[in-house]
C-alpha cells in the first residue's frame, strides 16, 4: 500500500498513545484469566474493556491506514457505521449461539470507536500533510 499523505507529528503522538492504551487494556483484560485477582479499573468495566479496545485497534489499524493513504474520508465513516452495526448484531440475541448477548459490550465497543471516530476526523482536518513524490 502507497501511502499519499504524510501524519502531522500531533498526529502520530496520539495514534501512538490510543494504540498503546487499547492494546494494555486487552493485554489487562487477558492477563485475568490467568490471574483471577487481576482487574483493570473495575469489575464492571473490566468485564467489558476488551470490546472497547478490540473496537480501537481495529477501526484505528483500519482507518488511519486508509486515510494516509488517501482513501475519501467517506469510506471511513462507512467503516466506522458498519462495526458500530456489527457490534450491536453480535451482541444481539440473533447470535446466541457464537456471543452471549450483552449489548453493554456493544455500547463499549461503540465508544471506542466514537474516541477513534474523533481523532481520525481532526486528522483528516489539519493533521496530514501531502508526501512529496520525487
């Protein structure tokens, strides 16, 4: 994949830092099934962090690829609907048999994908610069 743009340092500091966050927060969640004591914040949010920080990594690796690579900003808003929507159906009761229904999860995951919404936003306003092609 050629990348056309190229991030603004602002830009590649909080991608940075979003994927390190999502990626503790899974390596945390994980970490409780070996330790049964280990919890990240609280039970509650504990429970459900993993569909947060999956929905992260997964629109971020996803959209932020696509935008330096200049791919309409459109595309990534479709993107963004569809795993708020696939959330929400794999969540649903209709899965049963794959997921146990929880649509907290799905709020969860929805979150993370509105922090990541947000940031690939202000990226694609002022946060890429145009490569030169020499």
């Amino acid at each position: 994949m050629t990348t056309k743009y190229k991030p603004k340092k602002f830009v590649l500091i909080v991608f940075i830092f979003l994927t390190s966050v999502a990626f503790l927060l899974a390596i945390g969640r994980w970490s409780s099934i070996f330790i049964d004591d280990f919890v990240v914040i609280n039970s509650e949010i504990h429970s459900h962090i993993s569909n947060l920080s999956l929905s992260i990594l997964g629109y971020l690796g996803i959209g932020y690829s696509w935008l330096i690579s200049g791919v309409k900003f459109r595309f990534i808003i479709i993107l963004g609907a569809f795993m708020v929507l696939a959330n929400f159906i794999c969540e649903s009761p209709f899965m049963a048999f794959m997921n146990t229904p929880d649509i907290i999860d799905a709020l969860y995951g929805t979150v993370g994908i509105l922090v990541v919404f947000i940031f690939l936003f202000i990226t694609n306003k002022c946060g890429l610069v145009l490569k030169n092609t020499e």
